[in-house]
C-alpha cells in the first residue's frame, strides 16, 4: 500500500477509494447513453451511499498524529473558505438580480443610495449610541443613556455639570 496507515494522505486514499467504488457501481448501473437523468443527490445522501459516516471520519482521525492532523485542519480550512466564497458569491448574485427586477442597486439596499432607503442610516451590531459626554482627563465617553457612568457622578459631585463635558 502506497499510504501509510493513519495519515492523512491515507484518509483521503480510503474516502476517494469508497467514492469511486460507489460511483463505478453506478457507472455499470446508468446503462446506455440516451437514458434519463435522476435527480441531484443532496450531500446527506451523497455521504449515506459512499458510506462514509461520522463515525467512520471520527474513527480515523483518532489515529492521527498532530502533524498530521495539523494537515488535515488546513486542508479543511481551505476547503470550507472554497466552499463559503462560492455560496457568498451566489447569495450576492441572487440579491443583485432581485434587487434589479425591484429597481433598486445594492446601494440604495444598504442606505447608501438615492432610493427611498438612502436617507435611513445603516444600524451597526455592537455599536450601541453615540457618545454625547466625554472625560477630559481620559477620554471615557458616556452616551447620556442608560446609568450615568462613574466619572460623570464623582465630577458632578465636586460640583461641575454635566453641560461642560458635552461633544
């Protein structure tokens, strides 16, 4: 054998080894050239008929050194960001299409544009409300929401207000 036991060359070997053992099969089933096609087989599918199961997958990964599963990881890395720039590219074509049959470009989908959208601003995750006080001495901010921050309270305590620290 080629391949040594337990390597990730190896896993590979035995996967493709069961996929074209499967794919011969039907191969030899199809028949002629001008008969029917069937239908795409989704990936759960895909997976039941080459045999290959988390199991099997986690079973031989155990035998893995760390060199090997270092390999591995990268290979999977580099597969799985293939696979995500292929779906986010078809996701941005099909918005770009639907967005063109509704009029409208990606800007005035985002808030950028001059459409009925464009005079909305775009809400930031994790960006919370905009600061309305800011510390002198260390630049904290405060954004006039919510509890007053400490330093707001003790200057207020010494007797300055709250309009000296305004942006």
């Amino acid at each position: 054998m080629p391949f040594k036991v337990g390597t990730s060359a190896y896993i590979l070997h035995r996967l493709k080894k069961v996929e074209w053992g499967i794919m011969a099969k039907s191969v030899r089933r199809r028949g002629r050239k001008g008969a029917a096609r069937k239908a795409p087989v989704t990936a759960k599918r895909k997976t039941a008929q080459l045999g290959v199961t988390p199991g099997k997958i986690r079973a031989l990964v155990y035998n893995l050194s760390t060199q090997e599963l270092d390999e591995l990881i990268k290979v999977a890395i580099g597969r799985k960001n293939e696979v995500m720039a292929t779906a986010r590219a078809s996701f941005l074509d099909e918005v770009k299409t639907k967005a063109a049959s509704l009029g409208m470009s990606l800007a005035d989908l985002v808030g950028l544009g001059s459409g009925k959208a464009a005079g909305k601003k775009a809400y930031v995750a994790g960006s919370g409300s905009p600061a309305k006080y800011r510390n002198p001495e260390t630049g904290e901010t405060w954004s006039g929401r919510g509890r007053p921050a400490r330093w707001i309270t003790e200057l207020e305590a010494k007797g300055r207000k709250r309009d000296e620290f305004a942006i």
